[in-house]
C-alpha cells in the first residue's frame, strides 16, 4: 500500500467505494487523513465501515472541512452531466480528483525520480501494460503493475528509487488527475470511444492527450502516430518543447520507431538500427500487437534496456489471459483464446492475424453483429456459432462462410478441433473471438474464456504451446 501523507490531518471524502475507493481510504488513512467514505451502494458502504472507516450520505453533510473529494472514475465529472457531488464539491470550493492524482502527489513528495510510466489509449493498453511490465522485471527491475488493468494504483508498493510502476489508464482515470507526470507517458491511438462521458471525439481526445503532455521535464513521450489524433497530438507536444518519439507500424519515419516486416527499427539523423524482432512471436501477432510492442520498446529503450534484454523480453511475453492467448496446440492445429474480443473491431484484431481459421463466434449480440468482418470472410475456413447471436450471424455468413449453428461453446470446440484437423492445413487455427458480450451463457469473458481453456486441454493430444 502507498501511505497518502499529502493530506495528513486533513478531512477527505470519498465517493464510490469499490476496488480503487476502497484502497484510497486505506491510504489515506495510513497517511494520517481522516476518511469519510461513501457511495450510493448500501453493501459497499457497509463493507467500508467494516473496515472502520466513518460512512455518510455525502447530501446530508457539511462541505466546509472537506480539503478534497476523491471520485471513482465510474462517476461522471462533466458528461453527460456532473455527479452530484462533482457540483457539491465544486459549490464548495473543494477540489475533485482520483487516486492516481494521490500517486502522482506522493511519488513528488517522496520520490520524483522513480521511474514511472503510464500508457493510454483507446485500443491495446492492457496488453501494453502487461508487456513493459514483463520486459521491466526481465531487466531485473522491481515492477509495480496496476491501474485501469486491475489492482488499484494505491495498493501497489511506494515509489522509491530502483522500483519502477507501470500504470495503465483510461480517459476517465486521467481527467481525475489535474497533475499527471509520468517519466515514461504512451499514447497508444484514439478513435471514437467514450463519447457519452466526454461530450464529443476532439475532449476525449484533448484529455488522453493530457497523459503525453504532462510528461516530466527529461521524460519521454512515445506517440503512435499513425491516426490523425495522435499524429496532431505528438505535432503538439513536440512543438512545446517535450521530448516525443514517434511510432508508426504503417509507415517508415525518418525520426522515431516504427515496425517494417516484422522487425521493430529506430531511426534517427538518417540512419536506422534494427531494435528487436517480434516476427514468430505468437503473444506478438497481427498489426495491432506490432503497434503494442513497437511502443513498449521505445519506453524499454528511454528506461535504459539493451537490445538484448528487450528482445528477450519479447520472445518470452506470454501475453494476456483471454487475448489472443495461445492456450494449446494439437499436431497443426493451434487453438487461440481471445475471448475479450466482445465486439466485432475487437474481433478484427484477431481475425486480421490468420490465414486459416476455424472461427467461434456468438453470444450477446451488439449493434451491428459482424457486417464489418466481411474483409476477413476469406481467411474463414468454417464458423461455429453459439448464444444468442447465432440466428443472425448465420444470416450474415450465408453465401460467403460455411458454418453452423453449435449452441454452446462445447460443441463448438469438439467441432473445430475435427474439422481443423481433417482440413490437413499446415496453419490452421481453432478461434475463440466471439464478437459478443458473454452474458447469454456465461457471467463474465474470463469464465467463457476460462471454460474454453478447459474443454482445449481435455481434448486427447494437445500440447502446451512454446
């Protein structure tokens, strides 16, 4: 846990108390702050005073001695309206922020020099995150992992010299954090996401921009620039003087990163070296993967990483559970787990990294099915479809895809794994990416990724993927 010391005898409310809330309680707490917790869920609020924390109705108290309001990111700040106590706080006086706005103050505080990268975009932060994280502890770094990719920023270990955190962030994370300064920021892209809380395209982007731009003086920021947000952001930056490098996995630079078949070069003074190679680097497939590790080596690189380490780091990410995650081979058959690809970009992704593919697909259909997958239709050898989907997707395929309508996911599985070996194809692929939400079958995507993982292992003959 990371003591908050910044408001040591100072009142503080928090509002929405689930994992980051609770934990910003408990730091607080540790810093010497007095807590009142609250949330407009009654078992939350009687979780918080389990821990004996005070609890209230923020309606029903007095302002005036609070020194902040701290918010869960769930909670609107200006879009599509403020939560009613962003308006509380503001007719007070009192300042509103999150808990990375908490780090961010005490990392100053206490260690200004502590590594400390964060990584944001609308696509593939996660994975990044996983991936500078690995390729840190590979180098033999103390790595604290967490924000928006699980475990709350302020139940990590402190900042202090030698120990890197490596922080993923969503928009709604870095609006709550006025003063945000990464010795390491990442913009990954941005395409249109989170307009119900932002108001339009140009402040979700202004906002994700603020990540890069607030970059520590001598920091770094690593932009992929190959949307036209991005590209203006890093034109921006750069302009006020920050130190940027670009990256492109679409086109050659004459200054920064960019990836040219398969092969992560860097480009300065008009002269390249070659960096890394992620070509056969299985948790590293497709363009999006090669953006992902492009800007995870440019960050590897300004935290002083050697080529050697950084490709080794590569070749053994293992990448993400339920991310185009390798989870078992049988002869020529490769059996893949992307079980987040929950809508149909997502699905492209991975359908966009094989040629022959045994395709299950279904579930909670979203706005839209799978009408913008046609480009992908020819690397389908079969479709096996599941959940509620099932009808319409099959509407879809007809004339273009064989498929059939399995159900459920384990006839779904027994059916590809048998057609994927009688096709006798040298790289054929059993594909869980299901271009739906889960909840017609299964609570979650981990537990239908995790049930996928099982109904693989127990075919006879499958191997670990290495």
């Amino acid at each position: 846990m990371i003591p908050v010391t910044c408001f040591a005898g100072k009142t503080v409310a928090v509002f929405g108390l689930g994992g980051s809330g609770l934990a910003s309680c408990h730091a607080l707490k540790a810093g010497g702050a007095e807590v009142i917790a609250s949330d407009d869920g009654v078992d939350r609020l009687a979780e918080a005073a389990r821990a004996g924390f005070v609890t209230a109705d923020l309606r029903t108290v007095s302002w005036s001695n609070f020194a902040a309001l701290v918010l869960t990111p769930g909670a609107p700040l200006t879009h599509p309206a403020p939560h009613w106590t962003v308006l509380a706080a503001q007719q007070a006086g009192v300042e509103v922020i999150g808990d990375i706005e908490l780090f961010c103050r005490e990392r100053r505080r206490h260690a200004p020099d502590a590594p400390f990268v964060a990584i944001t975009g609308t696509n593939g932060k996660s994975t990044t995150t996983a991936l500078i994280a690995h390729l840190m502890r590979v180098a033999g770094y103390d790595t604290q992992m967490g924000g928006n990719i699980g475990t709350a920023i302020l139940s990590l270990e402190p900042p202090r010299d030698g120990r890197v955190h490596v922080i993923e962030m969503s928009s709604y994370q870095i609006d709550l954090a006025p003063s945000l300064d990464p010795s390491v920021g990442i913009l990954l892209n941005i395409s249109e996401d989170h307009i119900d809380r932002h108001g339009t395209l140009e402040h979700y982007a202004e906002v994700k921009e603020r990540l890069v731009a607030g970059v520590q003086k001598h920091g770094t920021a690593i932009v992929s620039v190959d949307d036209d947000w991005s590209r203006n952001t890093a034109d921006r930056i750069a302009q006020a003087g920050q130190r940027v490098v670009r990256v492109s996995v679409k086109s050659v630079l004459a200054d920064g990163i960019y990836v040219e078949r398969e092969i992560i070069w860097r480009a300065a003074n008009g002269v390249r070296n070659e960096i890394a190679r992620i070509g056969g680097i299985g948790s590293l497939r497709g363009l999006h993967n090669a953006q992902n590790a492009a800007c995870a080596s440019g960050c590897a690189l300004a935290l002083g990483l050697s080529t050697e380490t950084l490709q080794n780091g590569l070749r053994s990410f293992p990448g993400l559970a339920h991310r185009m995650e390798q989870v078992g081979r049988r002869d020529d058959v490769l059996f893949v787990n992307d079980s987040k690809g929950t809508n149909a970009d997502a699905a492209a992704h991975a359908l966009s990294s094989f040629a022959d593919i045994f395709w299950i697909a279904g579930g909670k259909p979203k706005l839209g099915g799978i009408t913008s997958l046609t480009e992908y239709f020819p690397r389908i050898r079969k479709a096996y479809l599941i959940g509620e989907a099932a009808e319409e997707f099959a509407l879809t395929l007809d004339g273009s895809v064989p498929h059939e309508i399995s159900k459920t996911l384990e006839v779904a599985v027994a059916n590809a794994a048998r057609d994927a070996e009688a096709s006798r194809l040298s790289d054929a692929v059993v594909l869980l990416s299901p271009a739906c939400a889960s909840f017609d079958q299964y609570r979650n995507f981990e537990i239908r990724g995790e049930r996928f993982r099982e109904l693989v292992n127990a075919l006879p003959g499958i191997m670990p993927v290495v």
